[in-house]
C-alpha cells in the first residue's frame, strides 16, 4: 500500500524539506518551532557514587521502615501499626551530610521462626551480609528482650560494624531507659525518634562514620547504563518473585502460596542471555486499587513508581487461569507509563492441552490492543523457556528506542493520507501538514494538520505505522497540533 518508502531517501528528504516549508505560513509557536529544529529533552546525568550499603535491623515493629522514611525524607517503604509488613530488603538510595550510600530496609527478624515469617527472617541476615555496615533497632521504651540479644550475636558473627538505636525515645525523660541497652555490649545507644526525627541526624553521622571506616575507598560497583531495568508486573500470585528468584539463581525474593507476600519493589541484577538485566519485582497489582487499604494500598503506589523508574516491563498472566480484567489493567497501567512491553504467559506447565484453543481466543479478544507485545510461554517454577525472555525484551526496547528519518515518515504519511483520506466532517477535511517523530522512549510522533484527527483516524495512522515499520513491543504515542494559516 504505502510502496517504497524508504528506497529514495534524498527524494524523500527533498520532499520533507518542501512540506516543511509550507508551515512557514501556519501560525506556529515557540515549542513548535523548537520540535522542528530538533531541540529533543537531555536526561540527567549521573549522580555521585555511594560509600556504601547500611542495613536497618531489628525485630518487628521496631520501627525500621519509620527510620528508613526518615533517612530519606520520603514515605518510601511500607509503614503500617502492625508487625511484618516489611518481608524482603529492599535498597534506596540516600544521602546525609554530602555522603551518598545505599539504606537497606528489612523484615523483622525472629528466632527460629517457621514459615514465611522464617524466610523474612533470612533476608534480613542475608541483608546484613552483603552490607557494610549495619544499624540495629530496639525499642527503647521496652527494653532488651531475648530476641534483640539472639540478632546481637547474628549481627556479631556477621564482623559488620552495628550501630545501636533506641527508638521510640520521644522525650529527655526516656532516654534513661535507653541507657539500659548498654547491657548489649554494642556500645552507645543512639536514643531516637525515627517518627517524629528526635536524634536522628546524631545517628547517620555515626553510621556513615562507621561506613566510611568498613569501606575507606568508598567503592561500590556503579550502575551500568548499559544494563537494563525491567519492571516483574502481574496480578497477586501469578509467579513474579518465583521468576526473580529462578533468574538470580536463589531466594531473593520471599515466596509464599499467600497471595500479595510481595509488598516494596525489590531488585536483582541477573545473567540472562549472557548479559546483565536489573529485574525489579512488584506488588501485585489488586483488582480495585482504589479500594486497598494500608500496606496493600501503599504497595501499589509503589509497584507504579517501580514502573516509572524502568525502561520494559515483563507483564506475566498466569495460563491456567483465563485471562482477567486486572491483567488488561496492567497492560493498560505498562502502556500509559510508555514502557516497553513483553508479555510472558506463566505456569505454562500447568496447562491442560485441551485449554490451550480457548486461552488462544482469549487472548485474542481480551488483549488484541497488544498484539504488537512478543510474547513468550514460560513456568518460572521450571525454568522452562526462560531464555526467550532475552530475545522478547531485546525486540521490544529497540521498538522503544527506534527513530524514522523526518524524510521516510512524511513520505509514508503522503502515501497514506491519498489512499485513504481522513473524512470529512461539517463540510471541512483536516490536511496534515508535516510529521516529524519528536522523541523515543517511546516513540512519540507530532502531526501538525489543519484540523482535528479523530480517534479512529489515529489508530489507523498507528496500525499503518507498526505494518510498514515494525515497533514490535512498544506504545506509540501520536499528537495532533492544529494550526492555523497565518493573517495576510
């Protein structure tokens, strides 16, 4: 239909260089201009490197993840008035007094605790062991308890530096009964308030002390651009940390058969394909967001910020279930953040042959809005078809990335609007004027016309996009800029 739009690239950079001359006589405005000339948005650059890593430990509900808040002067990890809402560690960056390192928040920890109260308990020591240093949490206004003595001697055999706090210490008065905790032997109770910040600048500098002293040259290995961050989406359950942990080759993330285990965003740098992957592990997403409450509800806020922060997204549907509304929402949710996409059906173990015709017809009505996403069949409890994910996430993030020449796009849209004319509405037939694709990531492509483009005519201008072009794996964006001719 739209012949050889590439074949003579000079004559159709002859052509764009005409066209775009015709809208010398538009009113146009300063952006506008600007988008023609080029002028596309610079990221930021790097930041600096950190000391170190600092574990924030304790039993539950010491208020670890309220001092962890506090550190970063954000509402970033989970906070509820109940134990064991934290259950994985999870990394922030944060800085004090000019020093940069990463805080680690972690679960409670306990003795011998069965179950998944057991496995938060190994994340947390696993914490502790590839950290620098570490700030150990009592409750200062309850004083030592066996547990706070077994997690000393954890955090002794780990050889790490541990700072000692006492929180909840909420006025002068209670800090005599922080002075009890020397009975530790860490040396100084720090008294604190991680809620209301009572002490806690007197702590970071200790602690970052402390890091400086575990880690004299300051080096951690550095954030490669070059490795890309992909974002674990789904509904509760349906294998998201099971597929973290198949890839990172041990338990980094929390398991469990209880559906929504997984409350903040955690991350693994993992090998597949032969090169590096930063995958981040999400909350699964409930099916009315609006209506969850406490750590649930805050763990969505977070699963959408975890989004933001990455480049694809892995949407996972479980295949031996049909496909549900909250899996079309989170494809919906991965489009509108401009990601790209990769959907990878799991469990694809469990499927029963004789399911397999109907699952097909599902996903072609359900999820025809995404027949551009590759899709790949995985069970991450196996580990089967697990290298395919490379090939699906390489093809969609260089959709994402990928950039047409101002010649072959005009071109192509001078073909397509003469095969097939916007209609005419109220006696008038918008024109479009000149294209130029205005930034990737994703890619986002402005048509200056005479008059509006109605939804269906976009569609069909992206449809006609993906069918001579490709943008396998990636939402595309199109804006309409209407313009007037300019008062003789």
């Amino acid at each position: 239909m739209t012949g050889d739009v590439t074949g003579d690239a000079a004559g159709a950079d002859a052509k764009a260089g005409a066209l775009r001359s015709v809208l010398d006589s538009y009113q146009l405005e300063a952006d506008d201009l600007a988008l023609l000339d080029g002028q596309l948005e610079q990221g930021t650059g790097p930041t600096d490197r950190p000391i170190g890593s600092l574990a924030i430990v304790g039993r539950p509900n010491v208020g670890k993840s309220t001092l962890v808040n506090r550190i970063l002067g954000r509402r970033a990890a989970v906070v509820q008035d109940e134990p064991g809402v934290t259950r994985d560690r999870v990394a922030y960056p944060a800085d004090w007094a000019g020093s940069q390192f990463m805080v680690v928040d972690t679960g409670g920890w306990e003795v011998d605790a069965p179950g998944l109260s057991g496995r938060v308990a190994e994340q947390a020591e696993i914490a502790v062991s590839l950290a620098d240093a570490a700030i150990l949490v009592v409750d200062g206004t309850v004083g030592v308890t066996d547990t706070d003595e077994a997690l000393v001697r954890m955090l002794r055999r780990s050889g790490k530096p541990v700072v000692l706090a006492a929180n909840k210490v909420d006025s002068s008065r209670a800090e005599a009964d922080a002075a009890a905790l020397w009975s530790l032997g860490l040396d100084q109770p720090w008294p604190i308030s991680a809620l209301h910040g009572r002490g806690v600048g007197d702590l970071l500098d200790v602690a970052v002390a402390a890091l400086r002293a575990a880690k004299p040259d300051g080096e951690l290995p550095e954030d490669d651009p070059a490795v890309r961050r992909v974002a674990l989406l789904g509904r509760p359950n349906v294998g998201k940390s099971s597929l973290l942990n198949k890839l990172a080759g041990h338990e980094r993330a929390v398991v469990d058969s209880v559906a929504g285990t997984t409350r903040d965003p955690v991350d693994e740098l993992v090998t597949l394909g032969g090169r590096d992957w930063r995958l981040v592990d999400t909350a699964g997403i409930r099916r009315h967001i609006q209506r969850t409450q406490g750590a649930d509800f805050y763990a969505s806020l977070r699963t959408a910020a975890a989004l933001e922060r990455a480049e694809a997204a892995v949407v996972l549907i479980d295949s031996s279930q049909t496909v549900a509304e909250q899996d079309v929402r989170i494809l919906q949710m991965a489009s509108e953040a401009g990601r790209a996409i990769v959907i990878a059906f799991n469990k694809w173990d469990l499927m029963e042959p004789d399911r397999r015709f109907y699952l097909e017809r599902s996903i072609e009505q359900d999820l025809a809005p995404w027949d551009w996403a590759p899709r790949v069949n995985i069970s991450a409890l196996t580990g089967r078809r697990l290298d395919r994910l490379t090939g699906a996430l390489d093809t969609a993030l260089a959709g994402w990335e990928q950039r047409i020449a101002t010649g072959p796009l005009n071109a192509f849209l001078g073909e397509l609007v003469a095969a097939k004319p916007h209609p005419v509405r109220s006696g008038k037939q918008p024109r479009i004027l000149f294209a130029t694709q205005a930034s990737i990531q994703p890619p986002r492509f402005v048509l200056f016309a005479t008059g509006f483009l109605e939804a269906p005519y976009r569609r069909f201008i992206e449809r006609s996009l993906r069918e001579s072009f490709g943008f396998a794996g990636t939402p595309l964006r199109i804006a309409v800029r209407v313009r007037q001719k300019r008062q003789s």
